[in-house]
C-alpha cells in the first residue's frame, strides 16, 4: 500500500528491440532496489520513441515486448506503476504547457539534441527538440522527488529542474523540484568496443553492445573481442578506459565494491578479466531471458499490468493537471 509520505519516483526507458546491458546497469537494477521505499512510475516512453520514424506494426510489438523485459528485469508490479507513457494523455497535454516555459536557447544547448541531429539529418523534427520538455513533462506531472537514470540523462534531469523552479516562481508552488538518481557503479557502462564511448543499441560495431536477450555464447563472443590495451595490468585508472569498463561491470553486477573487484583481480591477465566478466552477465541474464519468454508467452497478463498501470497512473496524473490547468488561468470545464 502506498502510504501518505511515501515520496515519489518516476523513470522511463524506450521501447528498442532489446534493453542493453547500459539500460539494465545504469537504469534497470536501481529502479529495483528503490521500489521498497519509493512509490515508483516506471514508464515505457513511447512517446519519446517517435521522435524516429517507426514501423507502426514493428513499434506495436517492440512496446509490448520492451514490457515483457521491464518485467523480466524483475520489477514488482504490485507495488510499481508499471504503464505506456501514451495511455496517460495528460503527459502531452502538460509537455504542450511547458514548452511555453522553455526556451528555444536551452533547448538548443542540449547535448543529446546536437548528437541525434547530427545523427538523423534526414529527420531533425521538432519533437526532437522539444523532447526533454515532455520528459520534464513525466517527471513533474508525478509530483516526483528523486529520478534514477544513467549519467547520460543529467543534462535532461537538470532542465526539468529549471523547468519545475521557473513554474512555481511564476505560480506558486506547484511541482516538486526533482532529484537525480545515479547508480554508484555503471552510471555509464561504455562500448565494449571503443571505451570512450557509451555503450548504445544505435551503435554501428554491434559487438560494442550487450543486449540482455543475447544468447550465452553471444555474450563471450563479444567479451571476447572487447577492447583492452597493452599495458597488460588490471589497474582501476584513466589511461585503460576498456579495463575500468570491464570493472565497473562487474562491480555493479556482482554488488562488490570497486576495490574489492580490483583487489580480486589482482595479477590475473585480461582473459581472464574478459571471462569472469563474461560470466556474471550471462548469470544475469539468463534468468531474464527466460523470464522474458514466459511473459511473451502470455500477452494476457502483460495487458493486465499496463491497463492497471495506466488507470493508477491516470489518477495521480489527473490530480496536477487539474492544479496546473487553474494556476494558468484556463476555464475549468
Ligand atoms: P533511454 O531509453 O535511452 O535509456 C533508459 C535508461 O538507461 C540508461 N542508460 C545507460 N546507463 C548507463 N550506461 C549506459 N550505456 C546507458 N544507456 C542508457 C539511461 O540513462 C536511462 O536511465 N530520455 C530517456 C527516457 C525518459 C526518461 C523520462 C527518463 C523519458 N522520460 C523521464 C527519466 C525520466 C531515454 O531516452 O532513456
């Protein structure tokens, strides 16, 4: 039961054909541990997903299947809200009402903005640049305190903030100012084959990307092949970017401290390294997939789990809407 002071947390993933092992990490296995003492809405943002052209046949099923993993990543969906961004309208009806509260400047500063553009020069839409306004417009519509998510969301998280402040300036206290979440270990889980870069499904070189429905010899193979360096010595600093990544995984998957790991691994060569490493995500892993199959096979209870996310989402939604709709002076119906 969600008691009165039970503070708040809202995070999001797109739907992508499989979570990667960055989402899981950087994401996924904090939303896990904060559900104890958090009331927690953890949305499938489909809506920020259309910002790319999508298949609407192909979309339908990754959504539902991105759920299936959100499940299988062990979540409770009891005790969570677990619902589709887009069964809850009041999420664009609000991103409308804060893009009239942000600006064109900070929008532009955004560093995500400028690297997909770059990226799709085919497709620079405006959602696009409008996209962390309905984040913002997520996290705010909840009422939420704390937003766990990967370091590469700090700069969306920062504006939301603003955005949140700029608002109760204007009109009194409405939204409460959130803060951000980030793991201790695997904040950001790099390429596998190029350290110095996050580790992204839209990676061109895919034996950069863990996905957590890669099958087990999938898995070594690419551990195999990930860049290390030639100093032939497992230390924890800069200068080996692809060792530090190596060890920050295993770190946030096995829940040992970071010196622990380094100590463990004192004197062993990088095979060994890429082994061990190899080892502990397909542990993880395995018992996701097959938990990921099991909900596929049974599409009946994962549209129990999103209609009665998107009915208690609804209410909690509704409830802000209805202040921020008279705080801005529009006629209540
Ligand atoms: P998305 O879908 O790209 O990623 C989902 C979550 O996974 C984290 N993540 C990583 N963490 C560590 N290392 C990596 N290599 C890595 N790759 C991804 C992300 O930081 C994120 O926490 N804009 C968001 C989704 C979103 C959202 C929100 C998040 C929409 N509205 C409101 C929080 C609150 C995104 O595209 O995440």
């Amino acid at each position: 039961m969600q008691s009165q002071q039970q503070k708040v947390i809202f995070s999001g993933a797109q739907p992508t054909g499989s979570m990667t092992l960055g989402n899981y990490i950087g994401a996924f296995q904090n939303w896990k541990q904060l559900e104890k003492d958090y009331q927690c809405y953890y949305s499938i943002v489909d809506l920020h997903s259309l910002t790319v052209k999508q298949d609407p046949e192909t979309f339908r099923h990754t959504c539902l299947s991105f759920l299936a993993q959100y499940l299988a990543s062990g979540l409770d969906t009891e005790k969570n809200v677990i619902f589709f961004q887009s069964h809850v309208r009041e999420h664009t009806e609000l991103a409308w009402l804060l893009n009239c509260y942000t600006y064109m400047g900070e929008l532009s500063r955004m560093t995500q903005f400028k690297d997909k553009s770059e990226k799709h020069q085919e497709n620079i839409n405006a959602g696009l640049f409008a996209y962390p306004v309905l984040m913002a417009a997520d996290i705010l519509l909840y009422r939420s305190h704390l937003v766990p998510v990967g370091e590469d969301q700090r700069q969306h998280l920062e504006l939301s903030r603003d955005i949140a402040l700029r608002f109760n300036n204007i009109f009194g206290e409405t939204f409460v100012v959130p803060d951000i979440h980030v793991g201790k270990q695997g904040a950001r889980v790099m390429s596998l084959q190029e350290p110095n870069k996050k580790m992204s499904k839209s990676d061109e070189n895919q034996n950069s990307v863990i996905y957590m429905l890669d099958e087990d010899d999938v898995i070594i193979k690419k551990l195999k092949k990930a860049v290390t360096d030639s100093y032939n010595e497992i230390l924890d600093r800069p200068e080996q970017p692809g060792v530090q990544n190596l060890l920050s995984i295993y770190s946030a998957l096995s829940g040992e401290s970071r010196e622990t790991v380094v100590a463990s691994f004192e004197g062993k060569g990088y095979g060994a390294l890429k082994m061990e490493v190899a080892e502990i995500i397909v542990e993880n892993v395995k018992p996701f997939r097959e938990k990921y199959r099991q909900y596929m096979e049974n599409i009946h209870y994962l549209e129990k789990v999103y209609q009665s996310g998107a009915n208690r989402a609804r209410m909690a939604a509704s409830i802000t809407m209805e202040d921020v709709r008279k705080k801005i002076g529009l006629v209540s119906v």
